[in-house]
C-alpha cells in the first residue's frame, strides 16, 4: 500500500485527526506566548513598563463604567 492509501483509511483518521488538532493548537498557543514574551521584552529594553498599559486599561474601563 502507498503512504496515501494508510492515511486516508477511516481507522488511520480517527487517530490522526485530533492528534493534529492537538498539535496546531498547541504550536498555536506558543507562537502567542512567544510574541508577547517578545513584545514585553522590547518593552522593557526601551525602558517602558510592560504591565502599565494593561493597568491603565482597566481604569480607564473602571472609569468609563
């Protein structure tokens, strides 16, 4: 059998079909951990501070209220 006829059997699918769900949201969630680490790093390296916006976000929220 090629490769293409195993995959594509109904008892390879059942297996490989979350395995890749698993495996795309996984990588998903750390290439968004990656980007903010990233982010809060060139922040500090410019001096700012990275949890300030965030703070100021949620009282300008409080105070919209």
């Amino acid at each position: 059998m090629t490769w293409m006829n195993v995959i594509s059997r109904p008892e390879t699918l059942v297996f490989l079909v979350p395995i890749t769900a698993i495996l795309v949201f996984g990588l998903t969630g750390l290439v968004k951990i990656l980007i903010k680490h990233r982010e809060r790093m060139a922040m500090i390296e410019q001096g700012m501070h990275p949890d300030v916006e965030a703070h100021e976000a949620v009282e300008r929220h409080d105070a919209m209220v």
